[in-house]
C-alpha cells in the first residue's frame, strides 16, 4: 500500500480516446508509483498499445488527464525511455551496435555531434544489458533477442525515470524472452517499468501489478494476492464484475491444467500454477 503523501509517477484520470468515430478507451483511471512493475494486458484491439502510446504522449487523448512524472507526457518524455516491438532498419545500412545505442542521446545532442559523456552513457548501458563486447559489431547480424537488449539499452541511454515497453519478447524464443525479462528484474531495482504483453503466464513472477485493458481497465496488484494466496506455489488473480476481462479469454493467466473451462462465476477468481 502506497503512503498517502506519496505522488504517482504515471496519473491517468478519466482518460477517453478514438480513432475517428470508433471509442478504443473509455474512462481510464490509473495511477503507477515509483518502483511498479506493471505488465498491460488485454486482447488485440483493446486498447493496450493506445494506452502506452498516451502515456508516451504520442497521442492526445479527447477526454480527460495524464500526468507523467508530474508533468504533461510530452514534457516529461525526455526521461522516458521507449522500447518498441522492433526497430525497422535497413540492413544494408552500415550500423554498428554503438550507433544504435547512441540513438538514445539524441535528444541530447541536437546542436553537435555526439560527445565523449554520450559514447561513455551508451558503453556503460551496453554493459547493463551484458552486451559490452558487442559495441563494433553490425546491429544487423545480431540475434534477435540480441538485438531486443540492444533496444533497451538505447532506451537507457536517454537516463530515464520510466521505462516502458511494448511486446519486448515479440518474436523471440523461450531462451531469449527468459533472458530480457531477467534483465528487466534487475533494471526495475531503480526504475519504473511498464510493458505491454499479450502473455501475463510469461512475466508475472516478474510483475507486481497488471492492469486488464479491453477498452476500459482495471489494475491488480499482484504483490498483495502472491501474499494472499494460500499455497505458495499458486497465484489468485480475481477479477471483479467491473474487470473488462471477466470473461473466458486467452489474455487471462489459464493453462492446460487450470480451469481453463470451468472459471467460477461467483468469486471470478482463476488459479494458475
């Protein structure tokens, strides 16, 4: 529980948004503190990748309030650090990992090349994600899981506060989606992370809350029902009648030998080993 006096890092109140004619969020509310974890999940379509995108401040929303960091999204994006699925490049474009990295800093550097402080921030985030001794190398001949450690540490070059991420195990094996959540653990020791994912099964050891996004939302905080569970080796997510993921989904955290096809309609509480 969050002291009273303490302020969110990420302020959504009573948020609305729309493509054109079509509603994707309606009142959102949502307040994200220093040190969250907080894994967005939902169904495609949804609105899970809008709501980043608000908090990002790539988009306005129509009705209602964000606050990041105490300020407007677009006034504090300068401490947000981003990570997309992907980075589309050219492959024939002659990039070396470094370069990539040092993208990162451009915010940074508008008025001259980069300086000696910008390769030293982008060496030392190179090695928060293990990656020193790939700094030559062509962004192009990595793997990608590889490469999706690459984009966090771009994300890290700009020093943020906020770290937030959309689908960062996309397209990766079990080896590789292992590897950038370890790594995301460790970097949430100092910072606030919020991630979109479509599999809550994959990062919830890794989580303390998870907000259920399907045109509205509703947060669960994770760390309170790891304690309230009875056994320690089960996790009770309960979804209350105002969760918009109250029904059977696969974005909920059901597995083969759960009750995948019997849920409880009174509690609404699923089990999951």
């Amino acid at each position: 529980m969050k002291a009273q006096s303490e302020k969110p890092v990420i302020d959504v109140q009573n948020v609305c948004f729309r493509y054109g004619e079509q509603e994707v969020l309606h009142s959102i509310n949502l307040q994200v503190y220093q040190g969250d974890f907080v894994v967005l999940v939902g169904p495609n379509g949804g609105g899970k990748t809008t709501l980043l995108r608000l908090i990002l401040g790539l988009l306005k929303p129509g009705f209602g309030k964000i606050r990041v960091l105490g300020r407007s999204p677009r006034r504090a994006s300068p401490q947000l650090g981003y990570v997309p699925q992907s980075l589309q490049f050219d492959p024939e474009f002659p990039a070396n990992v470094l370069d990539i990295v040092l993208m990162g800093r451009v915010e940074r550097s508008l008025f001259g090349p980069y300086k000696k402080t910008d390769r030293q921030v982008a060496l030392e985030c190179l090695q928060q994600v293990g990656l020193q001794d790939l700094a030559k190398r062509p962004f192009a001949a990595l793997s990608g899981g590889q490469r999706q450690r690459i984009l966090i540490a771009q994300a890290l070059a700009c020093e943020p506060e906020l770290l937030l991420l959309d689908e960062p195990n996309a397209n990766l094996d079990a080896v590789g989606t292992q590897t950038v959540y370890e790594l995301l653990r460790q970097l949430n020791q100092k910072l606030t992370i919020v991630l979109v994912s479509h599999n809550l099964n994959t990062v919830e050891s890794y989580a303390s809350h998870v907000v259920c996004v399907n045109h509205t939302a509703e947060m669960h905080c994770l760390d309170d029902m790891r304690q309230d569970a009875k056994e320690e080796d089960w996790t009770r997510l309960r979804h209350g009648a105002s969760c918009p993921l109250n029904s059977v989904s696969e974005t909920l955290p059901y597995c083969s030998n759960c009750v995948r096809n019997n849920p409880c309609p009174a509690s609404r509480a699923f089990l999951y080993k």
